[in-house]
C-alpha cells in the first residue's frame, strides 16, 4: 500500500485544546471564490427597469390642479388620500411611478410638498394622481 499501512487504520486525530470545528465552517474552506467582484450586482442593476415620465395635457393638469386645491382646502381635517406619484431613478434614465396613502397633515407653500403625518412627503411636481 505504498508506506502508509502503519497509519491507514488509525482514527482521526481529535485536539485535546481545541473544539472540533463545525461541519458548515469545515464546507466553507472548498467554496468557490468570487472571481469578479461585484459582477452580480450590476447584473442585477442593469436588470432593474425603469420607466420614461409621463407628461399630462392641458385638460388633465388642469384636473389634477383642481384635486391639489380642493385636498389643500382640506388639509386642516386630515384628509386620508392616495397619491401616485413620480420618482426619479438615481443610477439611470427614468423613474418608478409610487403610490402611497395616508392621512395628510399639511400643504408646504415653500418646498411644493404635501407632508404626511407619518413625515413622508410628496413633492407636488411628481404628483401623477389624486384619489
């Protein structure tokens, strides 16, 4: 058996100053290495859509404008709404349109936001729908 018949049926050696090491650590050392960093997440990132903004006519930003004033008038009630609106995307070309809904607690004259009151806030610009 070519040199080793003195130790083939010996048991494996077990420390007597350390714990034996775990099953899943031991199956960690023969994993495959990442061999491009970070390919996966610009795999994922160039997989993310994203969505060209839409742009109202003049019929339907007048309608929109008039649902703005009548939820600001309302504003001091507490009014609960659903909005939908625009979000532009960081990293590319486009956005995600988001709808949200909660009780409104006022109109921010100098920033253009309804703010929430759980603190989110929708800047006016974005705003896509009014329910």
């Amino acid at each position: 058996m070519n040199g080793y018949e003195d130790i083939i049926a010996l048991p494996p050696h077990v420390s007597a100053t350390r714990p034996p090491m775990p099953r899943s650590s031991r199956a960690a050392q023969f994993s495959p290495f990442a061999a491009l960093t970070g390919y996966d997440a610009e795999i994922s990132e160039a997989m993310r859509r994203t969505y060209p903004r839409f742009y109202f006519s003049t019929d339907q930003q007048e309608e929109l404008n008039d649902r703005l004033v009548g939820l600001i008038e309302r504003s001091n009630e507490h009014p609960r709404v659903k909005l939908t609106y625009f979000v532009t995307d960081e990293r590319k070309v486009g956005g995600t349109y988001v709808t949200v809904c909660g009780e409104l607690k006022r109109y921010d004259e100098y920033e253009r936001a309804l703010l929430f009151c759980d603190g989110r806030r929708v800047f006016v610009d974005d705003l896509c729908a009014i329910e």
